[in-house]
C-alpha cells in the first residue's frame, strides 16, 4: 500500500474492466473491474473529506472494447432489445492523435461512424464505512463503480473518509460512454492517469460530489432512479446550505430555476443519478466564511 | 374552433397557468392550466404526424409567478423538504430587454440573484386516443403537461395524431424552468407565441418527440422515472430504425456512445424523461430513403 | 341511464372483458373492457362517499377465456418472459357447481390443473373528477379498473363522489385472478351481480377503500408500486384518524405491528397496491362518533 | 466458529438488534443487528443449497422494544409522517403465556390494545459472494436482514452456499412484525432459537426461498418494489420449471391464476417481496424426478 501526503501528485496507470493493460496483457486474476490502489492518505481520518483532482486521464494504448451488443433490459422495455447480434466485432481503434474511436468492423450502415473520445474514470473509491468490504462493481456512499461520463480531466471528486487514510482506489477507464452506460459498459480501456489529492477537515457531505470548470455536480446512488435522484437532490441542497447558509426556502427558489440532472448509470448494483448547478448562476450568492 | 392548413403559420397569445393574460387580467374560470385552442389542422387524420414548429415563445409582460415555495416531497427526501417558508413574494420581475428574472422581494442572502430567460411552452397537445378528455394537467402519448426546458423558440414537436384535425392546444408558458420542476413550477407567464403546423403522412411513433438544431429528442411519459427512461429509450431506438433502418445491436452500438437523457418533470401526474442525440453524431449514417 | 335510490339494490349482467355475454355473443361495439351502467345514485352529490356493496358475484356462463399466454414484461425480468407459446387453447371450463376451472386443452404436464373460483368483480366506477371522460383500462381516485381479487360476495367498495348522481359502472368479472394480474387477464367471464348502493354524506377519503367481514382495505393507486404503496398506507393511516381519531405516532404504533398489503395489479395504466388491517385488532381502540 | 455438520439441530439464543440478551444485557460492542454464529456447516460446498429449518423460534424475556414512533418516510408520503411523537414509551411487555403483546405506556385511545405474538427471525445469512464483508444491516441473494415475517416455527430457508462451510447466521427475532417493517422495526426481543440445517447437492436457485406447511416462497431482494417483484416472480418461475419441469407458458398459465405476494420490508439498504403459491395448488403437477 503506497503511502501518500495531502498535495502529493500520483502518476499512476489503470488497467481496464477486464483486467489488461496498455500492451492488452492480464495483470490481475480473476479480472472482474480492479483497481489500482489502495493510496493510504496520511492524515486522512474518518469524518474527513478526500478531495481527488484528475489532472490526466489518457488511453494508454489504441484499442478499446465494447463486450455487450444489445441495450440492457433494465435500461430499455424487452420487446425492443431481445435481439442480440453477434456477427462484428467489439473492439474500436483510438485515434489518440485525432482523438477519435471507431468501431474495427462496422456492419454496412455503421461503416462511417465515429465517436469523439471524451476519456473518464468509472471508479473512484475510498474504503466502505464499518469495515464493510464490497465488490468494485457496486456503488454507495464511499464511490465506487459511479461510471459517471463528466469525470474527466480537470475534474474534483469529493469523497467522505470512512477509514485512516482513506484507501484510495482508482480504475475502469472508459475512451467515453453515453448517459447511463445502458448496455453495460463504455468504450474499455487502460489509462494513463495523474491526480492529485488532498484533504479537507470539518466538511463532510455524506455521498460523492465532483467539481470541475462549469458545475458543481452532487451524486444520488441508490436502488431505483427515483431515489436516487432524491438522494441527489437533497445532496445538493445540502451542499447549499452547508458553502451559502440558505433556507430550505432559499434552497427551492435557486434549484427550482437553476438545477440540472444527468443519469449516470443505470446498470450496476445500485442506480446514479447527479444534481448540478452552475457556478457561475451561484455567483451572486455570498458564500459562508 | 379555428381551422388552420398544412403550411399555416398561426400567431396567438397564451395566458399563464392560473388563466391570467399579459395584463394580468383572469380571462379563463376556473383556472387550471388553461389552454389556447384547439386548432383544427386540416387533412390531419389519425395515424398522422403533427409538426408544430415554435418560431416564437416570447412573454408579453413583466411579471412572473412561481407559487411554491419549497421543493415537493416527491422530488426530494423528506427529511430536506419539511420546512415551507412564506415570508416573501413569489414574484418575480421579467426584464424583457437583458432578459433576465429577478425574484421581488428577494431575502437577504439572494438580494443579487437574477436568472437568465430561457423561454419555453410547457404544454403542446392534440385530442387524445379513444375520445378520452383529458385534463391538461397530466401528459401522455398525445403531448399535454410536457413541462420540457427545451420545447423553445426553434424547436419543432412531433405528435401523432388521434382525432380527425388533430385538435391542436398550447399553453402553459415558462420564462425559464429547471429540470424536473421539481417545486412544481416554472416561472409561469403569459405569452405571445407564433407557431408553424406541418403534417407528416406515413410517419407514426406513438408518442412525442422534439428536433431542435442540435438534437433529436424523444419523450418518454409514464408512471415511474424507470419507465419513463426505457419509454423514451425504446422511442428514440425506433426512431433510429424507423429513420435509418438501423437493427437492435446497430442502435446498441449508437446509444451505448451517445445517448444523453434529460430529466423532465416529475412533479406531475406523469413523469417524463428525454433520451436525446447529437444530429451530428448520426450525420455518418446514410438515412433510409 | 338508470336512476336508483339509496338503499336499491340492482340486479344486473355484466359482460366479459371482450363484451361477450352468457350466451359468448358480442353485445358492445368495438370491445375494450365494456361496463354495465352508468346508474344515477338519486342524492349522490361531489364529497359525498358511495357504497356499493355485492351481494352476488356469479359467473353466468361455463366458459372463462385468458388471452395472454406469457408473464407480462412489465412484470417479470425481460429473459424469463420472452418466450411466448401459443400451442393450446386459452379457453377455460368453469364448474360452478363443484366451483373449480379447468384449462379446456391443457398441456400434459397440466393436464389435471384445476382451480377453485373466486369469483371478483374488475371494474367498479364512478365518473372521475373535473368531467375528464376515461378509459376503462385506466384506474385512479374514481376506482376503475381496479382488478383485486378481494372485490367479492360480501365486499363493500366505497369511492368519492365527484359528479351529481356519482355515475356508477360496473364491469370486468373474473371467475378467479392471481395477485397482480401478471398476465394481463384474469379468468375473464361474464357475470350475474347483485349490488346494493348506499350513499354516505360528510365522509370522505379521496381514493377507494374496501371492506368485507375481515379486513378494511385503502386501495393505493399511482405510478409505480412505490408510490401505489405510499398512497395506500397514507390512505389507511388518514382512515384510523377519522374514524378513531388517532395521531401519527397511534397510527404508526397500529399499522408497524398490524397492516397487511396486497398487490392488486400491475398491468394496468395505473398501478394497485393495497393496505390492509384486520377489524379484529382494531376492536379495542373506541371510535369517534 | 462452529463446526456443525448436516442433519444436526443446534439450540442457540439470539440477542435483540440492539445487541442486548434475555436479561437486558449488552452482549456486543458496538450494537447494531448482531448476529449468532457463523455456523460453519461440514461439507457445504459452493454451489450447493443450504436449508435452515427452525424447529422453535421463543422470545425468552418479557419485554420488547420498537425504537421509531413514525411510519418511514421512504414507506409513507412525507405530509402524512412528518409528526414524530415521544410522549410515551416505546418498550412493550410480552405475555408468553397468552401470546399477546402490550405497549407498556400507552396512549390514552391505545390503553386497550394489544396484538397476538407471532415470533420471527429476521435475519438469516450465508457469507455472500466474492469473499464480501457486507453490514448485517442489508440483505441479497445470500439472505440477510430479510425481515420477512412468514419465517416462523416450521418454516424452512433456503440458501445458496458461495464459501466452503456456508458460514451460518442469525438473528435480529422480532416477536412480531407487520408487512414491509414501515416504522423501521419489528417488537425487537432475544430469542431461543432451534433449527435442522441440510444441505442440498446439485440444486440451485440464485436467491432465497422459504417453505412451511402451506406455501412455496421466492425472495426478490433488490433496489426498488418494482424490480423485488420482479425478482421474485422470476425466481418462482425458475423454482416452478426446475421442480415440474414447465415451460413458460406453463409457468404464466399457473402464476397467473394463483400467485400472491408478500411486501415483506421496505425500510432496509434493499427492498424485499415475496412471491408465493399455495403446495396444493401444485399437487396436481407431477415433479420432476
């Protein structure tokens, strides 16, 4: 376990879902989404709060893969997804350069599609609170598999300390992924990834909330799309209340006219849905010293 | 009941959702998100596609009203949302010119919060299936309580129609609104709004969907968040097939990369999600004569 | 329409779900779930409560239909519903002097099924708030298509009064129905039914509820079996304080220890969730007056 | 950790979720739903099927505990449960003897009442897949918090063995519970508990079920009521085609016509339904050998 201090950098590589790294090789057995880590964080103590800031996040390799080829029945009604084809392959070629993936070996209608790489990180985790240990597929409070498509370069993610150090684990790098991963899995990939962590004491939002030029952007994860976005709403207005002081009145007036919602993730063990605001909209408000 | 024609470019006012028009005068009794309407749309006959394309969405007063005052309880944990605060006024001063909304009676801590308008209709409906009469409180296939952000100036609604003549209503208007409405309200004003009618023969998907000049837009309405998702899901994956004969694991392959959903409503009888796509994105694709 | 008095009791036929009689002859153009009514309750004004209590529920054919021969997807996970098997008949011998049904061409590993009739009642109405006109396969505050299978001989259905006269239909017999009607149909079959109609004033509870000689039944009808539930217990918990007087914390220590739910439907435009008390336990709290 | 092997019955005493045991002693540190065992069962292998038959399930002291005074906001909307009222005790005394339980300060409408004992173990577990450490506070495919209040005396439970021994648990007995555990707690008391475990070869359901005299039950544990029902109804149709051998249309053809469910708790990290059909029912069905 690599010891690391509030301010510190880390340069460090993810492999992908499947366990390959940047020269396709397996490096973990049995693969099923691990994750480089734990960094212990010095200083670091329950009731704290571990501030992540991905400074890059590249593909480290030019080839990505896609496993499922049909839309989840839990993301879509059965009677439009039963089909499921299996006669072109799933694997993409990244244009790093260009910053483009297209699909190996399209079918005819698709033989000109490419998508635009938008690289993120689908895991970012600190330990479980009460000692739990729990599988890098699933999702809470402490991070997790949020497969969140706007965790990206120049992007903070907040998380709540549960344990001394708070054991830091990052992975699941997708090229990109759309709205709420709806078959399964984005575009895999191993990573090159550099981020920076730090610690801030007395603050403590019980739930994940990222940062990056435009939004604040607080995570709902729970067992249904309704809660969820419940969980993320009420996150929200806690995160407004806790920087500006505002009233549950106050709280509605701003959020009525001003809030955003992205779905996530829909397919792992629990659902992710995220509340966000712009910065610039709160501007106005003087925050609490 | 006016009868307009394929082509025909209508010009009108909508009053607010408690019936009040641009002098704030009540021109509807009782109020309850009262429409203007119905259209007769001649030769719009079931099994049809009506277009109606918004050239214009513009308040024509001063004044807005917001009536809640704290974010409902089916949006939010309740534990966040029991306090309802009254002590200042759910008015709100529209400045037409910069276009910006700024709350009367402000408290001490939002003196300087101001919004940008992003005028919207929150209702567009044809006559029902089965000749139910339907109150415009509530949506469904047929259009009626969208409560959709980007229904604005530029965007064209599709609905399929169920009655001879289509039997077209808007009203409903919004200065600005968040997703999801989520205290029940927008900033609700009266309107002038100009509008286009088209009718699409031979073109049928059994529920609403919206073009701007960015994306495709597919609504779907049902009783949960989950099922509203794979509603609008399902519509845009038809959509895809219908326009480009794309098969399931093509969609899949489409949608995994590039969906975006956004959160419509939920505070009324329905609630609504939009599964959404980048023209561009689709633009490789060679589309089906 | 019919005018009955308060205290009337009706005797009537209901036809199946497909507007078939006793005699399997059509007598409603186009079918979809066809009512027996409206009657014209004389003195039934909005805010008053309806009584209708059955005295006779009785299948007045041998033969029941069942049309769907899958778990509907709704229902069920996607990969356990896909196949659909249409081998053998849908079609059902009911015995009503032994009371059993029989499938009419069973497979061979059903070819001694039977069941005992519990014969219900799908469909009991009044005309909903706000003159809306709609369809029978819907269900809300009005009743509806409410399809519980402890709608039986000896049941009383209480629902709002919204209309002068209340407008009452009935309709949508099944010989016997599994929870939740999973497959979207009952033992569909038309009926002889006795009814006795009675109008209670200054009581009012906005959503049905049931009694027979056992239990008082809140019918909660929403969206999603979520929000169904939620309206059922608030529904029963609003009923032990109008007729006990009761407070939150007396409702939750009789209903935490005491309440039963049924999941009435799920097929439907709505979904019916129940929650249920036995009279008997409520017996030693003294009701108000 | 005690070695037991299959076939053996083990007597054994549970403390209440508080952790205190029949003479109101703490016996753990911190309390929080603590469990008896592990049981570490001779020759369980993964793959297998465990089955837990509870011979005796007795509160031995005369007092229980209910900690909440309101119904769950997640179980009632939030305007019918904001109140939470402490003006009274929340211990009850138990007469073991007559079987009846009584609050022990009651309200002045609630000084009569009182409810028939109905002993259950709330909690039965395996350890879960993937080596997880995961809080006795939740529940899944493994068992755990099920809080299911049909696990009486004479019913038996069955689990799905993923680590070598099974590693047994239980706890959390409730003298009696009503459906879906609203206000987050059964009547908490410590139990004498005696049960039979056996394991089952080549048999496997990936979920828990339960038997007793009268009903086959299958455990849908997931994020939402609609997704647990779900689960559930899929279960018992993999239980219906793995014992009699029925194709789909055979599973719908019996489910519809005499399943019924069970809301058996809502207020936990999963939400937990029960799918049931009646033994007789299918005694007409010949098993598969």
């Amino acid at each position: 376990m690599l010891h690391v201090f509030p301010g510190d950098t880390i340069r460090t590589k993810t492999v992908d879902s499947a366990g390959l790294d940047e020269h396709q090789k397996p490096r973990v057995l049995p693969a099923g989404n691990p994750q480089t880590g734990p960094f212990y964080i010095e200083g670091a103590m329950p009731g704290d709060t571990l501030a992540v800031h991905f400074n890059k996040i590249q593909p480290n390799r030019d080839s990505a893969t896609q496993y499922r080829d049909a839309i989840d029945p839990r993301a879509l009604q059965a009677r439009e997804t039963s089909t499921r084809v299996s006669d072109w392959s799933h694997t993409w070629t990244l244009d790093r350069a260009k910053g483009i993936a297209t699909p190996d070996q399209p079918s005819e209608r698709l033989k000109n599609f490419s998508i635009k790489l938008e690289p993120m990180i689908g895991c970012v985790s600190v330990a479980p609170f009460w000692k739990q240990a729990i599988s890098s597929s699933d999702l809470g409070p402490w991070g997790g598999n949020l497969d969140y498509n706007q965790i990206r370069e120049g992007t903070t993610v907040y998380l709540p300390v549960y344990q001394a150090g708070a054991l830091l684990t990052v992975g699941d790098g997708h090229a990109l992924q759309g709205d709420g991963e709806i078959t399964g899995q984005g575009l895999e990939v191993s990573m090159n990834v550099e981020f920076t962590v730090n610690v801030i004491q007395g603050e403590y939002l019980d739930q994940p909330w990222t940062e990056d030029a435009t939004y604040i952007m607080v995570s709902g994860v729970d067992g249904s799309l309704t809660t969820a976005m419940q969980a993320a709403t009420s996150g929200l207005a806690k995160w407004l209340t806790k920087r500006y002081g505002l009233n549950a009145a106050e709280v509605a007036t701003v959020l009525a006219n001003t809030v955003r919602y992205d779905i996530a993730e829909v397919v792992d063990p629990h659902v992710h849905v995220v509340a966000k605001v712009r910065k610039d909209s709160l501007q106005p408000i003087s925050a609490l010293k």
